[in-house]
C-alpha cells in the first residue's frame, strides 16, 4: 500500500518562498509520473507541475517561472519549490503519484500553503 504524505505548507507573505516535500512509503515503480495539484474551495483540483520519469516537466502557465518541481528518486521523495509567491497560490496543495490519462493512482492528504497580502 503506497501512501504519501506532504509537508512543507505554511502561512507566508506575498513574494515570500516555501519548499513543498512529499515523502512515499510503500513500492512506487520506476516508471511512475509524480506531480503537484492544488484545490481551493469551490474550484476544481488543478495539476500544478508534473514531473515525468525522464526527468521532463511540465508546469501551470500561472506558475511557470516560480515553481520548480523536483525528485530525489532514491529517497522516494518529491519536491516543489515555490517563489515569489502570490495571494492567488493560497490553497492546498496535493502530492501525487503513478499520474496518467487515466487519472492519479496515489494521493496525499494535502497540506496547506496560505499567502497573505
């Protein structure tokens, strides 16, 4: 059973940075896509930045060029590095793993990043 558990959210100010880490227990195979998704109320989840298994990414228009998803493959861990950050990145954000057209295999329980102004 693979599970996922996030850290790293916070409270931060407009322009400020957090570091999001997720950490995997249990078998993730080699050839699993792992990306970042965030939800706010009332809105749909969104794919933040995906990160695939040659190393190629993918970001949200909205972030591109603050965020910076990265992987520590031995350790199992995904990352996601935030900058310059804006009141619209206040929302929880998910950890997921083994992403496809068919959808997430693996999601964590969230963990919250809230910008204030």
């Amino acid at each position: 059973q693979v599970q996922l558990r996030e850290s790293g959210g916070g409270s931060v100010q407009a322009g400020g940075s957090l570091k999001l880490s997720c950490a995997a227990s249990g078998y993730i195979t080699s050839d699993c896509r792992r990306a970042w998704y965030r939800q706010v109320p009332g809105k749909e989840r969104e794919m933040v930045s995906i990160i695939r298994v040659d190393g190629t990414t993918t970001y949200a228009d909205s972030v591109k060029g603050r965020f910076t998803i990265s992987r520590d493959h031995d350790k199992n861990l995904l990352f996601l590095q935030m900058n310059n950050l804006t009141t619209e990145d206040t929302a929880l954000y998910y950890c997921a793993a083994c992403v496809s057209r068919a959808g997430v295999l693996y999601w964590g329980q969230g963990t919250q990043v809230t910008v204030s102004s």
